[in-house]
C-alpha cells in the first residue's frame, strides 16, 4: 500500500489507463511500476466512479489478454498498437 502513495498523479494516471485497456496486461504494469495486479485494482477502485470500476472488473476477470500466462501466443507486445505515439512509458520503445 505505501508504493501507492508514493506514485505522483501522472503515474496514478498512467497506471489507469494501462489498465483499462484490455491488451495490457497487468505485468506491463508491475514491470513499469512495480505494482501488483491487487495493487492496480485497488487504484482503479480509488479512483473510478462505482459504476465504472464494477464495469471494468467484470470486463477484466473474462479477459486472458490481462495476464500474460492466460495471453495468446502470438501476442508479443505488452501494450496496444495504439499506445506507440504516447511518451509517459518509462520503458523504451523496442
């Protein structure tokens, strides 16, 4: 719990939009921040109406794109195809 209060706004902000997208998986979060799945949860559950955090949820517990071991194959990225232009990512681009 003190990691989360150590995190500036942007990150708090970063770390929401992560994990609303359903392609990023919840490692990508931990391995950019160093918070946990439970961690990231209790974030989006701070910071999100109700309504929009019960639909999150529900919409991220039937996704396998969230966690790495249930992800396709092929998949190889660790975030969306539409996040290339964005610069807050602390991890280069490869």
């Amino acid at each position: 719990m003190t990691k989360i209060k150590e995190l500036s706004i942007e990150d708090i902000e970063r770390i929401i939009e992560m994990a609303w997208e359903d392609r990023t998986p919840f490692d990508a979060i931990l391995g950019q921040f160093g918070i946990t799945e439970g961690e990231t949860i209790e974030i989006m559950r701070r910071n999100m109406k109700r309504s929009s955090f019960k639909m999150w949820r529900a919409r991220v517990q039937g996704r396998a794109t969230k966690h790495l071991k249930k992800s396709p194959d092929d998949m190889d990225t660790f975030h969306s195809r539409m996040q290339r232009g964005i610069a807050l990512n602390k991890i280069s681009k490869r």
